[in-house]
C-alpha cells in the first residue's frame, strides 16, 4: 500500500506512462492480476450510504458492538496499520466512515488482500456497525472486496490538490479529494432545484429553446460563431435565451422559463466565463414592479432550502434575502457619488469629460445614456452590498425594454445586486413592433460604427411581435453567481464543474 504521508501525485506528471513511476507501476501490476483472475465485479449490493450509518446510529455509545450487518462501498483513504489490526476511513457519495479491519475476523488471508489495496481504491464492504473505545463511527470488516482499481496515487490526506489550475482541469480528483469541492457541487444542484421548484409552485413552464441560431440577439455580447453543414449556414451560439422565450408568450404560453446554457466570445474573471447558466423567465400581464417582488420572494425561499434561513456570510458582513430590497434609479445611484449632478440635461462635451474624469474609457459614439450608465458601472456597481435592485435604466442600453411610464429617457428596467455583483436583469418587455425595429436599427447602426456588442435586426422576432405580445415582464438570472453568493465563493470557476481554461502546453 502507499504510504499515505507521501504525495506522490505531485511527482508524477499525468503525461507519464503508467510503467514509469515505481509506485504506479505496481498498482498497475495488482491491476493486471486482478483482471487476470477476473476478480473485478460487475455490481456491489450496497445497503447503506455513510450519512446513513451517521444518522441511525448517532446516538451509539463509544465501544459499542451491534450485530447490524451492513454493505458500503466507496474509495478506500487514510489507511493506518498497527499489526494485526487496521483503521482506514470508507469515502462514498454522502461522506466518510471508518474501517475497523482486523485478521481475527477478517482471517490471514483477506486481511493479507487488504493490505494490498492502495489509497484511492474502490471498495465494497460487508460488517458490523460498531463504535470505537473514542466514540469513531466504525465498521468491523467481515469480508472487503476490490470493485475498481486507482492506477494513480492520489493527492496528500491533508492537503488535497494544492495547485488551483489543476483543481480545475481535473476536477474528477478534486472532487474526490476536497470536501469543500463536493459541497459547492452538491449545493448548486440544490439552488437549480429549489429555482424550479419554485417557479413550478408559480404556475410557470419549463422550455427549451435553441443553442444555435442564425443570428445573436438577446444581450449586448460578442457570441462564438459557426457553420451548419447540412444547411450551408453561418450560425451563433446564443448569448440568450431572450428572443425566443418572447416567441413563446407571443404564443400564448403566458408563463414560461427556461434554465439553459449562454456563451459569450469574451473576457474571462473572477465573475465572468464564456459559458455560463442562466434562469430566464416570461410573465405575461406583469411589470418590471412584479418581478421585483417575484425575485425578492423567490431568493429568500432559495436561500432557506440551500442553507436554512435566509442570511448568508459574505465577506463584507452578514446579508438578508428576505425582502423587500431597496430600490434605487441609475441615475440618482451615480449622483448620490458625484459632487455635482448629472442626467439627460447634462452637455453632452460635460458629461463626457466627467466620466474621462472618472476613469471610464469613453467612446465617441456614447450619448447620455450609455456615458450615465458607465459611470454606475465604474462608481457604484461594487459598492451595492445589501440586496438593491437598480432601477429605470436609460433607452440606450436597453434595446428590448419598455419606455419609462414617466420619463421618455428611460426604461422600465431593473439589475438586482448583492454583494456587489449583479444577480439579476429583468424589464418591462418592449412589446411594440415599430419602436422594436427602431431600437433595433439604432443598435445596427452602433454596430456598424464600430460597437461590437451591439444587436443586429432579428426580422422574424419582429414578425412575431407584429402579430401582438401581451403585457410581459421579463427576468434574467445569473445561476453561477446566484451560486457563488449562496456559497461564500469568490471566482464562478469554484462554482462551474468543468471552467473552460487555456491548453497547456
């Protein structure tokens, strides 16, 4: 068996052959002899999970013997031999218990095959529960049987994978090492249940819709582009789910959501990837007012399931869910930073040079409504720790948003913020097919100007407006953040299983 204390995973590069390492050599040796004496089952009877032992017998007194005999099974780590008798600790899917392995009843022969086995292994056990004289959950082998093999030595007991950048590629021996790793998996299935779960509870339905499409449309974002073969046409991955989902409440599907994958052709931190998860949902006859109250109910109840109330820890002191969350206009948000006010009245050479002042990288083709909002972005956006839906964005960066009820320079939109990232985007939805296709042709002609980011003219989503959308609010939610929030995580890349990251060389 290896010796636990030694990290041999660190001395063996993964591109090395099995047969050139002495320690992985050998593994594959009692590899070779076990498929030699075909000794490998195809199934293990498992009667018990480990927090399943925890929870029925917790209240088992230290050196206590049951004659409950159970079956586990799981990867076989922290192996400590003291003779004739050997502690090892049994890891399954829901936690860790401790082998009590000893050659009286065991017998000369297993127990000599148990101490063959190597860290990492896959085993099924057959025993009894007991406790040791120190209180130790345990169970007393009576038979141990080898299900698969670890070829490879896994990392220190105590320190798991120290190298972030491989965590990450190889999330597989991460997760089988880090308990940290498991929890933040475990709990973002949770949230993406708990979502459902609420949104079913609200009457609305679950969609698909598509990944490719002919055109990106949705979101100001740069999306991956492709070729379709079979129908001789350029293609996009989309950068949201938006246009479609509108489709379907044009249908007459008066609620509906979708919790799919987004891709983006951009920048990769601490909170943003290329492909991501988002919650996107349609609400027919309601406001941007609604969904306010929908999002500031629905969080609460998300954060309860995940984690029992409705407070989490961050790192800037303790934040409630629980509504109602402040609210608070983009542009009283960036005058409540500024030492004179600014808004639409604002010559546009001041306004300009106020946010030059500012740090803000500004571009020529910017009027008032893109310059206020990069000063949000640049002054407050990382300032917004409690819960705060900002609200009543400009027209100009709001192409699918419904015109303000009382101010035509704005939009019926909001962003929710916790903690200093943006959660959320939702709006009262642009339901009139002429001013779309006049916002639309006004992002076509940023384009074309050098904004990259801006959208093209989607004539079919135009087409169906024309045949009439109802009254809709519309939401937009960021999973991985959501996720990242509920966690206490700093990077999406601790949150996201598989993170898209460069080719090693």
């Amino acid at each position: 068996m290896d010796d636990p204390a030694t990290d041999t995973s660190e001395q063996l590069s993964d591109a090395d052959d099995l047969s050139a390492h002495p320690l992985t050599a050998l593994r594959l040796d009692k590899h070779r002899a076990a498929l030699e004496a075909n000794s490998y089952p195809y199934r293990f009877e498992r009667t018990h999970l480990t927090g399943e032992l925890h929870d029925q017998f917790a209240a088992l007194e230290p050196g206590t013997e049951t004659t409950t005999v159970v079956r586990v099974a799981g990867r076989l780590f922290n192996v400590r031999s003291m003779g004739k008798l050997t502690f090892a600790v049994l890891q399954d899917v829901a936690g860790r218990v401790q082998l009590f392995v000893d050659r009286r009843t065991l017998g000369d022969e297993a127990f000599a095959k148990f101490a063959e086995l190597d860290l990492g292994d896959w085993i099924g056990v057959e025993g009894l529960v007991m406790t040791s004289k120190k209180g130790e959950l345990s169970v007393r082998a009576q038979s141990v049987e080898l299900l698969s093999k670890s070829l490879r030595p896994f990392p220190d007991k105590w320190h798991g994978l120290a190298d972030k950048e491989r965590r990450y590629r190889q999330r597989y021996l991460d997760l089988a090492t880090n308990e940290e790793a498991r929890r933040i998996a475990f709990a973002r299935a949770t949230v993406v249940r708990s979502l459902r779960d609420q949104f079913h509870q609200r009457g609305f339905v679950e969609v698909e819709t598509p990944m490719l499409q002919p055109e990106a449309g949705g979101a100001a974002a740069r999306p991956f582009e492709t070729h379709h073969n079979a129908l001789g046409v350029d293609m996009v991955l989309r950068i949201a789910t938006e246009l479609h989902l509108k489709r379907l409440i044009v249908g007459g599907m008066e609620r509906v959501f979708e919790i799919g994958r987004i891709f983006r052709n951009e920048g990769i931190d601490a909170t943003h990837s290329p492909e991501f998860t988002t919650l996107e949902a349609y609400q027919a006859f309601a406001d941007y007012n609604d969904l306010m109250v929908l999002m500031e109910e629905i969080l609460a109840a998300v954060a309860v399931d995940l984690n029992g109330v409705s407070t989490i820890e961050t790192a800037d002191g303790v934040v409630d869910l629980a509504g109602p969350y402040r609210r608070i206009s983009v542009i009283d948000a960036v005058n409540a930073v500024l030492d004179e006010p600014v808004g639409f009245g604002t010559d546009i050479a001041v306004l300009r040079a106020v946010a030059t002042e500012h740090g803000v990288d500004v571009q020529e083709v910017w009027g008032h409504g893109r310059l206020l909002y990069a000063l949000f972005e640049e002054l407050v956006e990382d300032t917004l720790i409690e819960p705060t839906f900002v609200i009543d964005h400009p027209v100009e960066i709001s192409p699918l948003t419904r015109i303000h009820r009382s101010d035509p320079n704005l939009t019926e939109r909001f962003e929710l913020y916790i903690g200093g990232a943006e959660m959320c985007d939702a709006f009262s939805e642009l339901i009139d097919p002429l001013d779309q296709r006049a916002r639309f042709t006004a992002q076509a002609e940023a384009r074309a100007a050098g904004d990259d980011e801006a959208q093209t003219v989607d004539e079919d989503f135009l087409t169906a407006l024309e045949y009439g959308m109802p009254p809709t609010g519309g939401l937009g939610l960021g999973i991985d953040r959501l996720v990242m929030l509920l966690t206490g995580q700093v990077t999406i890349r601790e949150v996201v299983l598989f993170p898209q990251m460069r080719p090693t060389e």
